[in-house]
C-alpha cells in the first residue's frame, strides 16, 4: 500500500469560492409592483373617495332663455387605511460567529433569509387577500368545455385546453365590462406561473405572433403578451414557498396558483386618480425607505456577550379601491 495515502496528505476543509442557498430572483415577486405604492407617516390615516356613481351621471338638460340651468352635485366620503407590522429574528451568538469559516458569511445570508422571508409573506398576503374570489366586482372561474364552459362568460373553458380555450375572448370580454362600469380600459394583466406557462403554447397567442416572431413558445415573453391583449403590462408570479413545518418533508407551492387578474392600476398614485388598489408603506416607522422594510443588528447581551439579533421589519397596509376596476379569473387552467 502506498505510503502515504491520499487522506494523509489532505485535510478536508470548507470550500471558500462556494456554497449553496436558495434565494428567490426579487422579480419573482409581484406584490409591490400590482399596486401603486402611496408611503404614509403614519400607521393609520383617511383618504377620499369621491362618488363614481355621481361622476359618471348624465344630468345635463336643455336650457331656455332666462332660466337657471339644471343643478348637480357629487357626494363626497371617506376611506382609511391601517398598516400592520410584520417582524422576524434571527440571533447569532459569539461561539457561532468565532467558530464559522469565511465562506458560511452568517450575517449576509441571515440579513437575505429575513428579507426573503418577508417578501414571501408579502406576496402571500397580496395573493390571499386580492388574487381570489369574492373581491372584485366580476369573477369567473374556470371550467371544462364537457362541463359547460363557454369562452366570454363567467366560466371560461380552461386556458391550457388548446382546443376549446379562448382567452382572446374572455380577456375581451373582462375590457369590456371594467369600460362599461368606470370608464376605463384595463391596463395591467396578473397571471400565476401555470395560466403564463399555458398562455405561451396557445395555439391562438402562437397565430397571432407567427407572422412577426417564429411560432414557438419560447418567444412568448410577458411583453409580447401584453402586446397580444392590449394591455400596458404582464406581471407574471413565479414566487414560491416552503408550505411544511420546520422538521416536516419539503413541500413547495407557488404562491399565486393557477388564477389570473385583469385590472387598472394607476401608474402613480394621485388626487382624483382611480385604480384597483393602493399599497400603504408605513415609511414613517421603517424610516430608511419608502418599501416599508427594514433590517438592523441589535446587541441582546443578556442571551450571552456579543450575541447579535438581526431584525427584519415590515409594515404595510394593501386596499382595493376599486373592486369594479378587476375581473378575477380562479382556475382557469387545470
């Protein structure tokens, strides 16, 4: 046997140009991009609605010589916001950091847990309480051409069943109600990873780009959907999450599901300005930027000498404004 071996000569260290860590793209998530951000001072405040319903009246009468023309008015009411505030820790001890080799870099992989984290609970927040049924003015779920569903009503045959599926015509369809009941044309389209994925193949999106662009799925970019469907934006939700407790197998779900959303958001917010829904940063408490987040150390010296916590905080509050201003798709692929 040779002398020496192969393990006498090395001694197995950590690898320092190396390590693996699943941190999601910051582009997988939608939530702070559907909404316009409105940053606020203060935790809780009103703001104004002025009547749709008054605004969009048809009052106007002939008038004759000498009268007083016909009088109008619009009512005027309020609404509030309340941001909540999120937090989540992660301390580090002294033993932990005199013992970590260089490449583990503990507070930078701690300060992007936190962040991931909070981003996760962000989308997830903005998905169940806005990309579901029973909160804009129209809902439409998904359903098999076998089981009765017809493309422009409320249940659209599925969007991954090539054959029967029509979204041109219940994307059309959804423009034309949210025209008809405020006055505007959608802007914005929100599809779950799955409605995106059924999309790109569709025989009828393929048709449509085959004369500018070679008739392949891999072409289809959420711009050129947009595009197709006249809208100003695709925002697609790749987000995902980690649904099984500390302990338990590893059970992965995306966040947005198999739904889409066909809405107007302001580009800006503004006075006098309509929109699906406002986002409220609570910047007065954060203090360092307008997303309502942040992270900082705090010395907790009482859990042992020189233990630091890294704390993540986020505070927000999310509103639909304008539930007329949004058809929701649920289900609509398989």
């Amino acid at each position: 046997m040779p002398q020496p071996t192969v393990s006498d000569v090395h001694i197995s260290a950590a690898l320092t140009q190396i390590a693996t860590a699943y941190f999601q793209d910051e582009d997988s998530y939608i939530a702070d991009k559907v909404f316009p951000p409105v940053p606020v001072q203060h935790q809780t405040d009103q703001y104004f609605v002025w009547s749709k319903a008054d605004l969009l009246r048809d009052e106007a009468q002939q008038r004759s010589d000498a009268t007083e023309s016909a009088g109008t008015g619009v009512n005027l009411t309020t609404a509030s916001y309340a941001a909540k505030v999120w937090g989540l820790h992660q301390d580090i001890g002294t033993q932990i950091r005199a013992n970590a080799d260089a490449s583990v870099e503990l507070d930078v992989v701690s300060t992007r847990m936190l962040m991931q984290k909070m981003m996760i609970r962000r989308d997830r927040f903005w998905a169940t309480t806005f990309f579901t049924t029973s909160v804009w003015a129209t809902d439409n779920t998904g359903t098999s051409a076998a089981g009765g569903g017809s493309p422009g009503g409320t249940t659209p045959v599925f969007w991954d069943d090539d054959a029967n599926g029509d979204p041109f015509t219940d994307i059309a369809t959804a423009q034309t109600t949210i025209l008809t009941n405020t006055g505007y044309m959608p802007n914005t389209l929100v599809l779950g990873w799955p409605v995106y994925q059924a999309l790109r193949k569709h025989p009828l999106i393929i048709d449509r780009i085959k004369y500018t662009n070679p008739a392949f799925a891999g072409t289809v970019t959420p711009a050129l959907l947009a595009q197709a469907f006249d809208v100003n934006r695709v925002l697609v939700s790749k987000a995902m999450f980690n649904s099984a407790a500390e302990g338990v197998t590893f059970a992965g779900s995306l966040i947005a599901g198999k739904n889409a959303l066909l809405c107007y958001t302001a580009p800006a917010p503004g006075l006098m300005v309509p929109t699906a829904g406002y986002t409220f940063p609570w910047a007065g408490f954060t203090g360092i930027n307008t997303l309502g987040i942040r992270v900082s150390q705090v010395p907790m010296n009482w859990l042992g000498l020189g233990t630091i916590r890294n704390e993540c905080e986020m505070s927000f509050d999310m509103k639909a404004v304008g539930t007329d201003l949004g058809v929701f798709f649920s289900g609509i692929t398989q």
